[in-house]
C-alpha cells in the first residue's frame, strides 16, 4: 500500500488552516500531520513531523514565509514547500523560487488544484498555478541571468560540480551533505529548470559561465 503524502499546513489564519485541513482530509492520499501559525513554527514542526510537503502563507508574524522557505530548503531539502498565497505578482514568485520554494499556488484556486499540485509537487517536485505563469514569464525575462535568479546559491553550486563531472557521492563528501540530500538537489534544480538528462544540464552550465569548458 502506498504511503500518503505527508502535508504541513502553514498559515497565520487559524480558520484557513482548519478549512484546508478539512478538504484534505477527504483525499485518501493525503494525510495531515501538523499546523503551524508563522515561519518559526514551521521549522520546528518539519524537523518534528518529517512531512513531504509544506503548504506555506507567505505574510504571517514572527517569521515570514520567504525566510521560513528558504530555512526549510537548506535544512530539509528533500521537504518540499508549496506557497499557498493570495499574492500573484513576480515580486512575491521569483524570490520564493529562489528560496527554493517546489510550487506557488494562489488561494483563489479551486480546491481541485490545489490537490493536484500537492500531488504533483510530492511526485514530480515542481508546480506554478496557471494563474501566476505570465509572473514567472516576466521576472524571467526581466533578467539576463534567469535561471541564476531561479537557482539557490547551493543549488549553483551543485550544478558546478555536476558539469566538473562529480558523482553524487563526491558532491556530497565536497559539500559535506548527504548522498540522499544531493539527488534531491538535482531533482530540484531538473525541474526548475525544465532539464531532464545530466547531458542538458552540463550544456547549461556551460552556456551560463557556471564552469568553464
């Protein structure tokens, strides 16, 4: 039997959170274990509840979910984090992105969408709502370093080293982290950018001035 997709509910609004808990409750494949009212919280649940997604609001006290995003991706980068927000401009997506954010879902969405992209983000590691693409599009083409913009600095670093021809195993002994947490890197950066061979991404490192040839 396949497990259910472990989710952490993030949002300063306790009848938002109980009203997203609610609708999940009702997908066989998706289990709830844990809330959270700002970016703090956050942290400590994910290191206590080892969930596969995070549901993340990005304007709450405390700590806000930019930088709760971006803690929770250095720290646990095989959790994914999927935004969950009212905010649909490229000033909100871009920097989340890079932060490391897998997803960004606006709350006008249909409740159908927003568990598909639970699915999707668990499964494939990456989703945009429809509804903010043009977004992504203009920040992109905002930028003659997209990809850097999309891109963390660790995730800069990996796809180096990938392009220097490193194995995941010597990747992992030079950033001193973990072979599992190496290939989650990978996975991610994959799907940020749209790449689906090693091939493409030593193509792309080349062309960005990652490494030289």
């Amino acid at each position: 039997m396949t497990k259910p997709i472990r989710v952490l509910v993030v949002d300063d609004h306790a009848i938002m959170r109980e009203g997203i808990c609610l609708l999940l409750a009702r997908c066989k494949d998706i289990e709830v274990v844990g809330e959270a009212a700002d970016g703090r919280q956050a942290i400590d649940a994910v290191a206590r509840c080892d969930p596969d997604v995070v549901l993340m609001d990005i304007a709450m006290p405390e700590m806000d979910g930019l930088a709760a995003t971006r803690e929770i991706h250095a720290r646990f980068p095989s959790t994914r984090v999927l935004v969950l927000t009212q905010h649909e401009s490229k000033e909100y997506v871009m920097p989340l992105l890079r932060a490391g954010a897998s997803g960004y879902v606006v709350k006008s969405t249909r409740s159908g969408e927003l568990i598909s992209a639970i699915r999707t983000v668990h499964a494939e590691g990456a989703y945009l709502s429809p509804h903010i693409t043009p977004a992504v599009v203009n920040g992109i083409a905002a930028s003659s370093n997209a990809e850097e913009d999309i891109l963390t600095e660790r995730e800069i670093e990996v796809v180096r080293l990938v392009a220097e021809g490193l194995n995941s195993r010597e990747i992992g002994e030079r950033l001193n982290i973990s072979v599992k947490t190496v290939d989650t890197h990978r996975a991610n950066i994959l799907a940020k950018l749209d790449m689906h061979s090693t091939a493409e991404l030593i193509k792309y490192a080349i062309r960005k001035g990652i490494v030289s040839t």
